[in-house]
C-alpha cells in the first residue's frame, strides 16, 4: 500500500526543508524527499562551507595586517588539513541540526530520488509510491559546465569540487567572474595562491552598482589578483603540472587549476515535471506569485523556479508555498530582495542600482558615505569600501542601497526595512545611531543625499 500524505516536498534544501517544517507546523503530515544530504547544495557545498573558508580567510587577512597595529609576531601559516576539516564539521553540524527540526516535526524524511507520475503521486526510488494532497517541487539548481573545460575534480573544478579537494593550489584561474568565481578568488588569494579571474563582461558581478563593481576591481588588482575582463577562455590543454588556457585575445594563462564558475541553472532533471503537465523550460519551472504551476495542487520553490538563485529567496518562496498548499493565499514579493556577496571586503545591495532606477525612468538623487570617513572602520584598520543609497529625487524615498566595505552584509538589514517601509532618506537619519559603529555610515549616506553628512566635506 502507498505512502500517502497530506504535503510531498520533492528536495531537502533551502527551499524544500523550510517548506516541510511550515507545512508541519500548520498541522500536515509531512513528507520530504531528499535523494542527497539534507540542506542541499547551500548548506552541504555552497553558503556554509565558503563561509567557513571565507570567515578563515578574513581572519588570515587580519593578522597579516597586525604588524602595523601593534601586534608583532612570527610568519602566520595556513594549516589546509584543519582548515578543511573545520568546514566539514561546521557543515556536519547544520546537517544533522536540519535533521533534529525535522525529526522533532515528525516530517518523515524519504531517502532516495523522486519521480512525478501524477498531480498527487511521487515514486521514490527503492521506496516506492507515494501519494500527496499537495506535492511541492524543490530540486534545486545546477551548475553551468562549458563543454571544452569539463570538470574532473583534479584540474578542471566545479566550486563542489574545490570545497572537496582539500587543499590550497599555488595558482588557480577563475572562469567567470560572478558572485561564486569573486568569493572563491577572495579565499584562495588570501591563502596565498596566485589568482588569475577571466571575465566575458567589462566589470565584475556586473549584477552590482558600477561604483561597487569598480571598487572591488580595483581593491582586486591591489591585492594581486590577476583579471581579464570583456575576455574569454577558448581553449584549455591539460599538462602534467597544470592547465594552460588559451583566451580570445591571444593571451595564455598558465595555473594550477581552473575553477569554472559561470553561474547556476534550475534543475529538475529526472523529477518528471514537464512529465505531468507542469510547465518549464531552461529557465525554470514556471510558477505565479503564490508558487502554483500550471498543474493545480503543485507548486515549486527554490532555484528550480529560476530567477534569484539564492538561499533565503528559497527559503520564503518554500515556505509561502507551504502555506498556500494549506489554504493560504499569500503572494512573494521581490522588489527589495537582499544580495549579500562574500568577497574580501564583502558587498550588499537591495532595491535598485542607479541604472535600474534610470532604466524606470526615474529621476535619482545619491548618497555616499565612505568608510574612509568612520571613525569605528579606521578603528578596525577596513576603511576600504563605501555605503550608497539611490532615491527619488522629488522626495527622496529610498529606492537602494549599495554597500562594499567591512561587515556588509550584516550592516544590510536596517536599509532592507527602511525599503521596505518606503522611508524617505531624511526619515531614516532621523533615527540615532550608535558612536562609534559602522552603522552610521548608513545614517552618513542617508544625509548625504540632502547634502549635509556631517562628517563629509560637501
């Protein structure tokens, strides 16, 4: 006899395990399909290990500056064994801390890969059917591979790859200049390998604000790394010591290693969707606002319904989907979803950038706040970087915020709220903030819209 449930998630990660907990809470019986690790490709080979690697190399990057604060000392060195082994176990932990949520929901967890053969019916591999009131797909996304650089987790690395290889090459060439391909050149030029980055569009993360992109351009070359921009990789020849790559402009690059990273795509290969009606195409399962598909009773979360590809985007959708499968009616917003980017310094945006603003036909008025000018990031020795808010002109709401700098990406939060609350700039340097901290560069940028930042010379 089949399973039976009154909500099937198909996919254990960001999007698919928050959506069984919700479903759960509102008192469903619950059941989660997950053919790999729970947590899915950001938990087990995406946000948290490079976060781990990323939280080393920051520190690395610290106390190699401490000779000229004061701190004196020896040669500090990277030790790749516990380096690696700390990621693991950061890994191992919220793995098995996804587990006990699931467990203390009584969300029964399916071990295997799963197929749609219905609107209500999923089979799981050495399980058998399963029926479902309400299925919700979250498969998740994949890499994009270019067919003369295919991986083989030795030369030619996928970003799983490198997390897995264990230890730190001396030279690494990045395809793909991105948000993956700039964080991974950020910890691996910390830990002391020659990065080369090559790039088909003239600026880094071209999804940033300009200024932000140049910024981290420049702070790049300052730090050694090596790019290529409005270039391409057109040929690789594998050696006994490495890779050369050859580029469209007649130029070799020589490394160790290659790490491919040019972006992500919906994956839902194998789980049937098209197979029962649901439409999709290259660019993800299609869903409306409230995350129903074409087939009523299915709905889909996550990367696999493209678009933002990011964790906590997943997250939301999964649980709205949730909800909405239980009798809600609740729509996903998406005009000021975060971008956090780990880079050293890190960098944040939400809302919109100038041109986007411009694109809209709106007229716009900035506000710059240096870290160069707080006393807190002169404190930390990181006064690299800047906070931007872009807003209306007429009235000075606050339309986006753009940060490159220390702490980025937590500093986000606040700006997140005033968007979304449809502050005006004025509105939110109203508020008093903390001396001496780097919020109140937010406050210093806000008022510099109007022209009077106080610590700014007009």
């Amino acid at each position: 006899m089949a399973r039976e449930c009154d909500v099937l998630v198909l996919g254990g990660g960001p999007a698919g395990y928050p959506a069984a907990i919700r479903a759960a809470q509102l008192g469903a019986k619950v059941c989660l399909v997950e053919k790999e690790s729970l947590g899915g490709t950001c938990l087990n080979w995406g946000c948290i290990p490079t976060k781990a690697l990323q939280g080393a190399a920051h520190l690395l990057e610290r106390v190699r500056e401490g000779s000229g604060r004061g701190i004196a000392g020896g040669p500090v060195e990277l030790d790749p064994a516990s380096l690696f082994a700390n990621k693991s176990r950061v890994v191992k932990e919220l793995v098995s801390g996804v587990e006990k949520l699931l467990k203390a929901r009584r969300v029964e967890v399916l071990r295997g890969a799963g197929r749609l053969t219905s609107a209500t019916t999923v089979e799981v591999e050495g399980i058998g059917a399963v029926t479902s009131r309400r299925i919700i797909v979250a498969t998740g996304s994949s890499e994009v591979t270019l067919p003369f650089l295919s991986f083989d987790g030795e030369r030619i690395l996928s970003s799983r790859d490198i997390l897995d290889r264990a230890r730190i090459p001396t030279s690494l060439l990045i395809v793909g200049g991105g948000v993956i391909g700039c964080e991974f050149a950020s910890i691996f030029n910390a830990f002391g390998a020659k990065v080369t980055i090559v790039e088909m569009l003239p600026g880094l993360i071209a999804t940033e604000d300009a200024q932000v992109s140049k910024t981290l351009q420049m702070l790049f070359r300052k730090k050694g790394i090596e790019l290529h921009l409005g270039a391409k990789v057109t040929a690789a020849r594998i050696t006994d010591t490495g890779v050369t790559a050859s580029l469209d402009g007649g130029v070799e690059v020589v490394s160790e290693a290659v790490l491919v990273s040019v972006g992500r795509r919906p994956y839902f290969a194998g789980a049937n969707v098209e197979g029962i009606g649901v439409e999709a195409d290259r660019t993800g399962v299609k869903v409306n606002g409230k995350m129903q598909t074409s087939v009523p009773g299915v709905y889909a979360a996550g990367d696999v319904i493209g678009g933002f590809l990011l964790a906590h985007v997943a997250t939301r959708e999964g649980i709205i989907a949730a909800e909405n499968a239980l009798g809600a009616s609740r729509e996903m917003r998406y005009d000021t979803i975060p971008s956090t980017i780990y880079t050293l310094p890190e960098i944040s945006h939400a809302g919109l950038t100038e041109d986007e603003a411009r694109a809209k036909g709106i007229r716009i008025a900035t506000g710059r706040f240096p870290f160069a000018a707080s006393g807190k990031a002169k404190g930390l020795g990181e006064e690299d970087g800047f906070v931007k808010w872009v807003a209306r002109d007429d009235d000075k709401k606050l339309l986006g915020i753009h940060i490159i700098g220390p702490h980025a990406t937590e500093l986000l939060a606040p700006a997140i709220i005033a968007l979304d609350r449809g502050l005006t700039g004025e509105a939110f340097a109203e508020s008093v903030f903390p001396h001496p901290t780097l919020s109140e560069a937010l406050a210093g940028a806000a008022d510099a819209i109007y022209g009077r930042a106080i610590d700014l010379v007009k």
